[in-house]
C-alpha cells in the first residue's frame, strides 16, 4: 500500500477512535434526569402554619355571655403561663424531719455563670434552641380542629409513607346533599396527587400536580373516583409530614400524611432457647479509676456466678494497669477524662442484647441474680429496670426518683426530681414503673447507647442520664436483685467521691473551663432548664 | 431514791424510748398514697385496635358496580404485598458497560446462615421484631377515619400534654339541628375526664373518671361547657397516646391526645461570636489500626490548618504506641476488638457540637476547608454533610448513595442501594440531599451519637450507619471540601482492606463467632432484610 493510503486510513481510525470516546463521554455525562433544588434552610414551616390558623374555627363567641363557675380543684392542674423557681417554705424542725418530710428545695441554675457571662449564654441558648426547634417540629404537630357537619369523610390519623413513594389515601368520600355538581379540590405541600384508576363521569384537573379538582353531576361516580386517589412525596426528607387540605362547596378540612422511612428495627440475637443464656444476653460495664484493688474484688465476685460473662471496663487512672482474665475488655483513657466519659465509651462497645451497669466498687452475691432482670425485660416493654444496692450497714437502696418537666418561657424550664414512683408492675410485685433508679440496673443496650452518657459531665453525675432519656426510656426498679457495695463509709449517692478527693491532688488542666461543662451549667445550656427543685 | 423507783423510772425511760421508736418507725412506712399497678406486659392495644377498626367506614359496596380504567403508570407505582429479591437483568455487554450504565444486583441475606441454622434465626428473629414492634407502636400510628356530616367538632391532631398532667381539650362544640335534648359521652383509656368549670344548666356525669357525660336542653349552654372540658393522664407511661372518644345521638368521633414528657432539647457551647471558631465547635475523629505512620501524617497535615483542633483516637493496634501531643485523645481498645466498634468509641468521647470523621490515612490541604461544612450545618436542617476524597490519581470522589427499603412481609424487607442523591440545595450549588456518603463528613454529634456505629461490625462496613439513621438523620454531600488519600493504590470504598491483609495473619480469637455479626447476617438479623439490591 502507498504511504498516503496508510496514512489515510490511519487519519479514519483516529477520527473514529476519537469520535467513540468523544460520544462515549457525552453517554456518560448526560443528565439522566432533571435535578429539582430543594430549601433545607432553617425556615419553620410558617406559611402553612398561618394558612392552619386561618382555618381554626373562631370561638364562638355568642357564648361569652353565658357564665361559668370554676372548680379550683381542676383549674389548679392546668399548666401555667412560665413555671416558678420555689421550693417548700416552713415545716417542722424537729431532728429527723428532713429524713421522714422531706422538703422540696428548688435552685435556680444560672447561677453556674459568672453574672458578666450570663447575658451572652442566654443569647446563645436562645439561638441554639431555635434552630433546634426548626429541626424537631414537624407539621404533624399543628393543631387540626375538624369543622362540624362536613359532608367530606376523610382520615385524620395514621396516613403514612416512605420517602419519595406513593399512596391511596383511604377513607375518602362525599356524602353531600343533592345537587347538579360536585367538586373536590386538594392541594398538598411536598407531594402530588393522582389517580390510580379513571371513572367514567368525572372530570380530573391538575392530576400529578400539588393541585387536583375532581368534578362531577354524578355523586355515586365522583366517590368511586375517591377510592382511587393517590399521593405521591415529592420533596424529600427523611421525616417530615405533609398537609393535604381538602375543599368542597362551602366546606374543608385538612389531614397530615407522615413521610418518613419507618423506625429500622435494631434486633439482638439472644442465643440458645430454653433458659436464659446470661452471656449470651448481657454485657457487664463498668468504669474505674484508681480502685484496681475494689475492681478485681468485683469481677472475682461476678466470675463465682458468671464465669462467661463479658465486662467491658473503660479506665482513666493515671498509670493504668493490665487487668487480665477471659471475657473481659478493658479499654485505656486519656488520664481523668471524666465519669461519664467513661460510661460512654463502656457501653458503646456493647455487642450484647442487654448491658448491665455496676458500680467498681460493687460485690456480686447469692441475691444477685442477673436473671431475674432479664426476665422484667423479656417480658415487658419496660427498657431499663434497676436492682437494689446493700450498704455494708445492711441498708438497701433503690433510689427511685420520679421527674417531671414543667414549661418555661424564655428563661426556660423548670426541673422536678421527686423521690418515689409511679405505680407497681402488675405481675412483678417487687418492681415498680419510675423515672431514674441507682447504679445497678440492666437496660436494652440499643436504648441506652441512643440516650447515652454525656462526655460533658467530668465529675460528679447520676441523674444526668435519666434527664436525657426522659421521654425514650420506659424506667422500671425491683427491689429482689441486690448487689453489696464495697465502700466502708455511707456516701450520699454520688460515686466518684473517694477518687474525688485523690482526683483533685492531680493538677490536671481541665479538657475545657467551660462553665456549660458543669452539672448545673450543663442543665441551663444544654437542656434549657431555669430551675431544678427535689426533695 | 430507792431501788425499786429507778429501776421503775428506768423501765419507764425504756417503755417511753421504745415507744417514740415505733411511732417514729410507723410514720416513717406509712403509706403516702395508694399505689395502682400498671400493666407494662407485652400485649399491643388490641382491644383498642378492635374498637378502632369496628370505627371505621365499611367500604360503600353500592359503588362496586361501577366500573374502572387502571392507570398503569400510576398503579404501577403503589407497594405490592411483599418485595421480590431481583436485579436488572441482560443490558450491553460492553468492556465499560458496568461503568456507565451500572446494573443492579441483587443479594438475598439468608445466605449468611448456614442452612441447618436458617430456621432457627428466622424463628428467633421474628419473636424479637414481635417484641419490638410492642414497644415502638402507639396508638397514634392507628387508622382513623373522620365521620362525614358528624355535628360534632373536635381536635383531629396537635393535642399533647406531659405524662400525669391536664390539659383543656381545645376545639369542642357541638352544631347539631334543634331538638329537645342534646348530650355528649366522652371515653378515654389512660385518663380521665373532668370540667375546669361548671355552666347552668348542664348535667355532668362521670366527671373525674375515664367515662363522663355532659347533657342538657340548651345548646349554647351545652357548647359553653365544652370549652372548659379538661383530660388527666393517670396511667403513667412516658411516650404515648391516649384515643378519646365522643359519642353524640348518632354520630361518633375519635382523636388522640399524645402524652409525652416532648423532646428535651441537648444544645452545644458554639464558643465565641463573630467567625466559625473551629476548635470550639468540631473535633476530629478517627479510628487506627497498625498504621501509626499514616496517622501521624494525617495529624501533622491537620495541625497545619487547624493547631488547636482536638483529635480522638480510637486505636485497636496489637502493641500500642504512643501518640503525644497537645489536643489529642488517644484510646487504647482490646486488640482488633473491631472498625465500627472504634468508630462507637470515638464519637462518644466527643464534648463540642460538631464531629469531623476521617479516616487515619486522610491528608489536610488547603481545599481542606472545615468552615465551609460548618456553614451548611449551621444554616440548614441537615445532621450531616459529607466532603470529597482525592485519590493519588486525582479522581475524586463523594460517594453519594440513595437508601430506600421496600416492605416485605415474615421475610423480612428490600433493602435498595443506588448511586446518586435526591435535591441540590438551594443556596449551596456544590451540595446536594443523599442518603450514604463518604468516610469524609462533618456530623451534629449528638445525632451521630444516637444513630452510633454498631460494634458488632468487626471489620469492613460503611453504609450500615446510614442504614441505621434512616429516618434520623438528614444527610448532604458538598463536593468542594476536599481531603486528600494517602493510600497509593486505588480502592473500591473499604477503608480496612490494606489492614485486612495484615489483620488476617494475626490469630485472632473472634469474640463472637455469632454469623449475626457479619455484613449480611446483621442485614438479615438485626434490621430485618432479606435482600439487598445495589448498583
């Protein structure tokens, strides 16, 4: 062949090689569809919020003429307007007084700050909270009044669906009086609406669209058509609910559909059926510092009637010494990270379907019987249930505490720890339903690393935790499964004291002198309480 | 005195002592208030449900006649009863095919049990969903259908109130024709009803109990009393509802009232005003294993940007080293105790309201810049934005993944993975809505603390934490926030496959050889699935 035809045809095959990739590159790039833009901007929902209270109904007030008498005794149940910082003035002042009437005494908790900070703290929480509060709220929430003789039937409860899928919505119809036409009209916020079926007789305007009419002269037809109306979420978001608003001659009414993925179950195997497999069950966690001598008595005491039982020890001694031994787990901290720190950091590597908190200063004996904590949880829906902890005086505790939240304003709420509980668990007599327990309590590992133990707190803490899972955890105290505790000395119920004292001779810079990293300080921020009273 | 008046006296002091002491010990027990038990059993709310679902509407049968046109492209779009475990099959064989037009395949999960175990898993399985299912159900999941022409108004959504307290029902009335005698029943389940005041000529009935009536032969006055109808929740429970419901001649009505101590808020200390003031609102998360060198690489690069960022470390090498320096948290975990375990271990440690995680073999450059993920967090809903990995080759990448699950029924659900993201967002034309993204993000701690990283996932895993904060967590993707990857050659996303290598020739006891802790038996076990589909 001539030098010009190979060169020729040499040109061919480049142009085609580059024209392959060049067409090979537009395949890859094309939009495969159009990409709507979505405003996750911290926005309330507050055009559809006004667009509700416009429909409320007003109330009627040809009816303010006609007079009432109020019975004090339910009136005072009602929530104030703020909640008040004040304990229990007076009582008697005899010597057990405080231990047989115990008086409620209340603290504000501002007085964490120093008076020149207090001012930007406020500012920040406020700020802070407000952005919480756009990220919490769901237009689920709103208040919905049905209007009286509406001839619409609709659903106002448990409509619902996944992200970005589709519905019929149930329920509908017209039961109107006779008239030559009917309409319907619907209009959703982050949806469209359609129709899975067509009937003959109506007309449909705006179907696959936020806006849909359905019209008809045939009632019978129109609400054939209403058993085939469909939503479909279009704007996504993990979970949020939207408001579909329906409106006929002279009538309407709005409903929420919840979009959101559906809680994804967390399930646990729990080992060989038949009896309670205790390892296969629960993990043993624990934090220590310091007291490697009261830590080995407590796991020497485990292992007498649970040899195969994992403990889990998260540790922040100084010079932190090897504890050996199967089936245990310890793991090393930074020196005097913090108790909670360390109760963190030790249920977070729970792999079992239950976790067992104990203090390192506790003994295991014949009454300890991890069994029968496991048969509360099997059987009930109960997510933690505590036990009952032996002084060396023989004095048992439970320290059952019930808590309460009362609604602030600006200033925040009001905290209420009152000693007690709520009722007896039928079936379990010796258990009863309360809000936080001591120490030694077995709990669903899921529930307790979600509500979790705030690497803030560094010293002191106990309730701190029943605070943040108020609301999540379903609390629960038998008095049967004793556990001793090892310490001479009755302490009030706060367990790093002893450590304390040897803690504070360490000059340890603190991670952060942020006064928000106290226990009260930590209340006023984080949890945006004014006031803790207790008794 | 003689002998006999101080042994008289003495016995008289005793009788007198002994006395106090009891009497003291009495007072002490005394009961303060009858306690009631409550029912915590596992039983769902079935008698409520039956009365519910007598409640609803019947289908109108008169309408069966009329006939129907299917839309296909609608219909097509609704949940079929179970979903079946198949990918896309065929497609061009071509050498890129699978580059540019990426097939979908499909895994069925029971293929992590051996067969002679399957069942046994399946049966173990279901009665731990069973359980669960008890406990995240409420009756205000339940279908409710609005009655049409009802005269009665009433709330359908929005009424709440913490356990044990009272609340006036707001929205009451009654707009019924003219007759001689008008009453309302009301019915409630976990409390009682009562008035906050009394209006003439009203009859009340069964006030302060769970059954109350209010008669009378005037409607004004009837419709006055309305508004002064007040509900208590007596039976303790921390996070439920309570279904009220009202009965008129006639015409009958349902809503719930939610009980719930409501969401507690946990803000974060954002430090000072003004500029994003990094250290005191992100720290830096990592997890390491035998790569000491690439950890101090990613350490120094980090300090360049950003000196007083805190690092924690998790690290689960065999023979630790140490790792010094200012703002820095070194962990020291049981040896090869696990990837998502050190992750769990990392984050709860973490005190500042943001947390950055990389991966230990990560560089900071300039196009490192964590003020731009800060901002979108700051100004939007989302929990958790992802940035960009540039490999040596400079392809970089943001891995962005959408997550849906499709219902199955005993089997267990779809679990379907696809490349891609859902919205760009407004504001931000680098980022985008998605569900997965890269081992490179900026997190609300707290959020990523309650989703967690399930250490039972002992070696290479990533989606299973979006997987678990479906539905929590708000996930975005930017794609200018760029870190670069130490490692050489370039890998599919599995940041532990180098280590692997050398982790595999260590032997290494596994703490469980549970085949629940795999990839897919903890697909299959502990969130339900029983196929997943990918791209």
């Amino acid at each position: 062949m001539g030098f010009r035809m190979r060169s020729l045809r040499k040109t061919v095959l480049l142009a085609i090689l580059v024209s392959v990739v060049l067409v090979l590159a537009l395949i890859h790039s094309w939009p495969t569809r159009a990409y709507t833009t979505v405003d996750v901007w911290q926005r309330s929902g507050s055009i559809l919020e006004r667009h509700l209270e416009e429909r409320l109904p007003e109330p009627d007030h040809r009816l303010d003429n006609i007079p009432f008498h109020v019975r004090d005794n339910v009136a005072s149940l009602l929530a104030r307007n703020g909640c008040i910082c004040e304990g229990e003035s007076g009582g008697v002042n005899l010597p057990f007084a405080q231990l047989l009437f115990p008086r409620v005494s209340a603290h504000p908790l501002h007085t964490a700050f120093e008076a020149s900070d207090l001012e930007e703290m406020k500012r920040r929480r406020a700020k802070e909270y407000k952005s919480f509060q756009k990220r919490s709220q769901t237009p689920a929430d709103v208040l919905i009044i049905a209007e009286a003789n509406n001839p619409l039937q609709y659903p106002t409860q448990g409509v619902e669906l996944r992200p970005l899928r589709t519905i019929i919505i149930p329920g509908l119809a017209l039961h109107d009086l006779p008239r030559d036409h009917y309409s319907i009209n619907f209009t959703a916020m982050l949806g469209t609406l359609n129709v899975a079926a067509e009937v003959d007789g109506v007309k449909i305007k705006g179907d696959s669209e936020m806006h849909m009419t359905l019209s008809s002269s045939l009632l019978p037809n129109l609400n054939r058509q209403l058993q085939f109306v469909t939503y479909t979420n279009t704007l996504f978001n993990p979970s949020t609910a939207d408001t579909v608003q329906l409106e006929t001659e002279g009538h309407q009414a709005s409903f929420s559909i919840k979009i959101q993925h559906g809680v994804t179950p967390k399930l646990y195997n729990t080992g060989s059926k038949g009896e309670y497999n205790v390892s296969a069950l629960v993990t043993i966690a624990t934090k220590t510092f310091l007291r490697y001598e009261k830590l080995q008595n407590l796991i020497d005491s485990v292992r007498r009637y649970y040899p195969t039982v994992t403990i889990v020890i998260a540790d922040d001694s100084e010079n932190p010494q090897t504890i050996s031994g199967p089936y245990i787990e310890h793991y090393i901290m930074p020196f005097g990270k913090g108790w909670f720190a360390g109760r963190n950091l030790a249920v977070s590597q729970v792999t079992t379907k239950y976790v067992l908190w104990v203090d390192d200063d506790f003994i295991f004996t014949s009454n300890t019987k991890l069994e029968k904590l496991v048969d509360v949880l099997e059987r009930t829906t109960l997510d933690l249930v505590g036990g009952a902890v032996r002084e060396a005086t023989g004095y048992t505790a439970t320290y059952r505490q019930t808590i309460s939240i009362e609604s602030g304003e600006e200033d925040g709420d009001c905290l209420h720890l009152r000693r007690g509980f709520h009722h007896v668990i039928q079936g379990f007599p010796n258990c009863v339903v309360t809000d936080g327990v001591i120490n030694f309590f077995l709990a669903r590992t899921d529930k307790v690393q979600q509500v979790g133990f705030d690497p803030r707190l560094a010293r002191v803490a106990h309730l701190e935790f029943f605070i943040d899972g108020l609301g999540s955890l379903h609390v629960g105290s038998c008095d049967d499964v004793i556990v001793n505790h090892a310490t001479k000395i009755k302490l009030p119920w706060t367990s790093q004291s002893e450590s304390d004292k040897t803690y504070a001779k360490f000059r340890y810079p603190p991670a952060s002198s942020d006064a928000t990293h106290t226990k009260n300080g930590l209340l006023f921020f984080k949890n945006r309480f004014q006031c803790l009273t207790h008794n």
